[in-house]
C-alpha cells in the first residue's frame, strides 16, 4: 500500500521542518504551487510613511525588490509575513497573534493600537487579488494610507503528471490551499481531470476559507 501523501500547493516550497513534521505524521510530501507569482516593478517612494502594512508573505518576499528603506517598521498578516519581510532586510516587523488564523481584521485593530493617524502616511503592500482592502479599512479610522501592488499571480493549467497521478489514485489525501483563488484552480484542474476532490481534505489558513473549501464539496477540518 502506497504512502499517503500530502499536496503543499503554496508558492513557497515546503522547508525541511514541514516535510518533517509530515514525514513524522506518515505522510508523503507532493508540491506544486497552483499560482505562479510575478512580482511588479516597485517605484521609488515619493514620502517617507510611519509603516508598511503588508497582507501576504508571498507580498513581503516581493519588498526585496524594492529600494524603500529597511528601517521603515513593518505590520504583517501574519507570523509567514513578518518572516518574509525580515527576509527581504525589514528590521523592525510584527503581526498580530495569529491564532488560530491570520485575519485582516486582527491586523487593522494591531495597527490601532499601534499606531497614531496624526503620524503619517500607511503603505498597505498587496497583491494584485485581495479579499480585504486594508488601506480603505484604515482610512474609516483616520489613517492616510496608499494601496501599492506588489506583485499578480497567474494560474497553472495543469498539473505535474506524478501529481495528477497521485491524486487520481487517492494516494493524495491533504491538499494546503492558502487563498480562494488557489481554492478554485485546485477544483477546476481537478474535474479537468476527473479526479474525485471531494475525498480530499483541505488545510486551510483561516475559516473562512475553511467554509469555502467545504462548499467546493472538499472535507475540512
């Protein structure tokens, strides 16, 4: 009988610790992003802000590419965004407590409670699909705040031969989807396919997403 496997589909490749701690479930790790990211050309910055508010880590990793200054603070989603962002040379990084999902919510009332709207300008880094705005959440409470786009992502058509294979067999019994969008494009590639997703279950970073994956017909805890 074959391992049961586990199907990572971030943009980020699993690190030896995830594959681990799968490997010490029992379980196989297959990977496969279903977005590909383009980063956009990030311009220089007209005026200085008091933060960068950035609402994915796949937006952090995209700071690299700029020139902005490193000193600037930086608030993420998340504990996976704040790593990316001290990854790309931010120093001073912080998320809110992200149990038990990130939320942009959390991350807006960890701004208030940080942060003055009499002390300047918010950047909110995100990509080019976002499900909450929160450049015009801060604005409700007074913050300037300046949406910039960091990066788009484009869906595969396909998936790798092995994978597809795996998951036909139902030797693929988990799938991680960290976005709706990726949500879809694992359903789609999946009945184009003819494979049975509905026997899957979904890791999902926030129940809202959780409820998404379940309407799609998937398993969720």
């Amino acid at each position: 009988m074959p391992q049961p496997g586990v199907l990572i589909t971030n943009s980020r490749p699993p690190m030896q610790h995830e594959i681990a701690k799968w490997g010490n479930q029992g379980f196989v790790v297959y990977y496969q992003p279903l977005l590909k990211i383009v980063n956009l050309p990030i311009e220089q910055l007209k005026k200085t802000p008091q933060a960068l508010v950035v609402s994915s880590a796949n937006g952090a990793a995209s700071l690299q590419n700029s020139d902005w200054n490193r000193n600037i603070p930086v608030y993420g989603v998340g504990t996976a965004t704040v790593a990316a962002a001290k990854a790309s040379g931010f120093k001073n990084c912080s998320s809110p407590n992200s149990k038990p999902y990130p939320s942009a919510v959390n991350l807006v009332n960890w701004i208030k409670q940080n942060l003055q709207p009499n002390d300047g300008l918010i950047i909110h880094g995100s990509g080019e699909i976002l499900r909450h705005n929160v450049a015009e959440m801060l604005k409700k409470y007074g913050f300037e705040s300046l949406r910039v786009m960091l990066y788009k992502t484009q869906a595969i058509s396909t998936f790798e031969p092995e994978i597809e294979q795996a998951l036909k067999d139902g030797i693929i019994q988990k799938v991680e989807l960290s976005s709706e969008q990726s949500l879809e494009i694992f359903v789609s590639l999946c009945k184009k396919s003819s494979i049975n997703f509905q026997q899957i279950k979904a890791l999902t970073p926030s129940n809202y997403l959780r409820n998404a994956a379940l309407r799609y017909g998937l398993i969720a805890d």
